[in-house]
C-alpha cells in the first residue's frame, strides 16, 4: 500500500470512529449502531472529505424522513471555522436536475459557488444529496441592502420554509423573494407585497413586474415598512379595536418611520412606486391575510 492510500485509509477511519461517536451522543448506542449498520457502506470518500460526520448524521436523518418519490428534504449547513460559505443540502428519492434548483436561489439573492450530488445506496435502493455551496449575492443595484444582511444562519428557518413551499408549487419563483434574506420577512409576508405589485400592475401603470421588484428589491428597509404598516392595520388585537387607538399607537409611528425610511431613495421612480404601493395599503379596507 503507497503513502497516498495509508493517508486515504487512515481519514476514512477517522471520519468513521468520529461519526460513530457524535451519532451515539445524539441518539442512543441502540440507535446509533442501527443506523451505522444501515449506511456504514453507503457513502462514497468523496462525501466523506466533503462532509464533517456531524452533518453527515443530519443528512442521515433527512433521508430517513423521505417517504414519496416526490418529496424532498432541506437543510442548511453552518460554515466550519474559517470558512464563509454555507451548504445547503436537498435530499431525495429520486434523482433531479440543477434548472430545479438555480432559477429559485438566485431568486433569493444567492449566490452558488459550487455543486456536487451524492447518490447515497442503501439496501439496492438509492437515494439523492444535492449539495450546494452558497452565499449571499452581491451586485452593484442592491449593494446597500446587501451590506445589510444578517447571516443566513439567522434566517435558517425561514429560507428553508421558503424554498420548500416554491419547490412545492405553493408560492411564486420571482425576484421578491430576495425580500427574505435582505429583510428576514417570511414567504407569507412577501406573497403581500406579491399582492399589492399585482393590483399596482391592473391599475394599469405604465410600469412593468421588473420595474416595481426593482424599487422594493433596492430599498429592503421601505418594503419591510410597507408590510409592517399592512400589518399593523389589519393585525388583530384586543387593545387596538378603537380606530383611535391603532391610529395613534401602531399607524401613525409606522408612518413616520416610512417617510424616514423614503428619504434615502434616490431613484425618482422607486418612489413613485413606493408611494403608490403605500396609498394602495392604505385604502384596502378589508384582507383576509389573518383568517
């Protein structure tokens, strides 16, 4: 045996003894041992020099819950020290195609660096990892709002929901979903401003999908604004059932806060839009966002 295959034998070993290890803290000796038994031939080296044991247990665990060839599984993977990128990983029982995954993370302003797939074989059956090493996008139109960002790791939860729900058919693949990682807003809270871009666009402007993305994209701080002022007028609230009081308390504020927030748009057409978007929320009288 040459130096390179001892090296090669001797991480294999380790990434074993390391994964039998932190499985057995996370599940049980019993468990674990099951578990290990089930894959322990199931992952090719190129996985394992890719995959620290710790996530390889959690990819474990999302394959387990795969019940239809049609369902699929998410998670998102933390940096390791040092390291600025994230893996977001899809599971699957059947084998799927980048132009089903590339088209919805630039949409939500991400970029992808890299992509493997991972035929995982257990049983004579096998299954799917797709993993994509990603990070937030940056380009010149949204370079302020980028700069803004919270680590994805903060909004793990509402990233994942939102790519679950798109793959799922059950909300759009459009550019507004950038509004997530620039705002932290969750998938139900753009697919408002989703609503009120659409009755904009009836109204009949001289103005196209691209064009109102475009202003809510390039000022995040005002499209949040926007939805926390809808909010605020339809949420329901024992304290705020005096038309009075709402004003006073939750509506007025938000407006001030919305004319701060306008004052650093600097492109004249992004606040036309905005404002027009604002009067649009302000006249709807009734919405069944909350029922």
């Amino acid at each position: 045996m040459n130096k390179p295959e001892r090296q090669l034998n001797k991480f294999t070993r380790s990434w074993i003894v390391s994964f039998q290890q932190i499985s057995e803290r996370a599940l049980g000796k019993e468990t674990s041992q099951q578990l290990w038994k089930k894959y322990q031939s199931a992952f090719p080296i190129g996985y394992q020099t890719q995959v620290s044991p710790r996530y390889a247990l959690k990819d474990i665990l999302h394959l387990e819950q795969l019940t239809t060839p049609k369902h699929q599984g998410i998670s998102l993977l933390k940096p390791y020290k040092g390291i600025e990128h994230y893996r977001l990983h899809f599971y699957s029982q059947q084998e799927r195609f980048l132009d089903e995954y590339i088209p919805v993370l630039e949409n939500m302003h991400l970029r992808v660096i890299d992509q493997v797939q991972f035929p995982i074989t257990v049983d004579g059956t096998t299954q799917f990892i797709r993993s994509f090493t990603i990070n937030i996008a940056t380009s010149q139109s949204v370079k302020i709002a980028t700069s803004e960002c919270a680590p994805l790791s903060s909004v793990n939860s509402q990233l994942l929901k939102t790519i679950q729900v798109i793959l799922d058919g059950k909300s759009e693949n459009d550019a507004l979903n950038k509004l997530l990682v620039l705002t932290g807003m969750a998938w139900q809270e753009i697919d408002v401003l989703r609503a009120y871009r659409n009755y904009y666009l009836q109204l009949g402007h001289q103005t196209t999908r691209d064009t109102v993305h475009h202003a809510l994209i390039n000022n995040p701080s005002v499209a949040l604004c926007l939805f926390k002022y809808f909010e605020a007028r339809f949420r329901p609230n024992p304290e705020w059932d005096d038309p009075v009081l709402r004003e006073e308390q939750a509506l007025f504020p938000l407006r001030l806060q919305l004319l701060e927030s306008m004052a650093s748009v600097s492109d004249i057409n992004d606040d036309r839009i905005l404002r027009t978007l604002f009067n649009l929320i302000d006249a709807t009288m009734r919405c069944n966002f909350h029922l």
